[in-house]
C-alpha cells in the first residue's frame, strides 16, 4: 500500500522529484570536481618538488659562532651547496647585538 502511495507521489511531482535528483548530482559533480583538484595540485607539489631539489627547511639566527654552523653543517642529510656554506662567515656570524 505504502509502494503505490509512494510511486502516486512521484508520478504526480515528477517535476520536482527530477530537479532535487539532477541538484543532487551537479552538487556530487562539483565535490568530486574540487577533490580531483585538491588531490591532483598535491601530487603536482609533492613532484615538483622532488624534481626541483628544494629544501626542506631553512636556518635563520643572528648568534651563530663558527662552532654552531660547523655542527648544523655536519648533520646527516645535509645538503648544503659551497654557496650556502659560504654563508657561514665570520663576518656574518659577528652582527651586532641590535638585532
């Protein structure tokens, strides 16, 4: 009994029965829309920056002595560049205490 009432409903509301069901699906087409996005632009980050060789993090201070910057030179996986040690001068390392 309860079937027929049911498909009464929908036959006599077909119009708005098909409009809540093709929102249901353009809103189901978007999310899945954004999330390709989302998960596509992490796997574009996460290439470019294996292809890219981009560090992981970046050291900054103002008290570093020679000692310091040799053992953060000495750590393991520690891709360091000439250029980047060159940083690592006593004329750096001696900045005023204003800072």
């Amino acid at each position: 009994m309860l079937k027929k009432k049911m498909l009464r409903d929908i036959k006599s509301n077909y119009a708005q029965f098909f409009s809540i069901f093709i929102l249901a699906v353009v809103a189901m087409w978007c999310f899945t829309g954004f999330q390709s996005d989302v998960i596509g632009g992490r796997r574009a980050m996460s290439a470019f920056s294996e292809s890219s060789n981009f560090s992981d993090g970046w050291i900054y201070g103002s008290e570093f002595d020679i000692e310091q910057a040799d053992r953060v030179k000495a750590t393991p996986n520690n891709h360091c560049t000439s250029d980047t040690q060159s940083n690592f001068s006593s004329d750096w390392l001696n900045l005023p205490q204003e800072y």
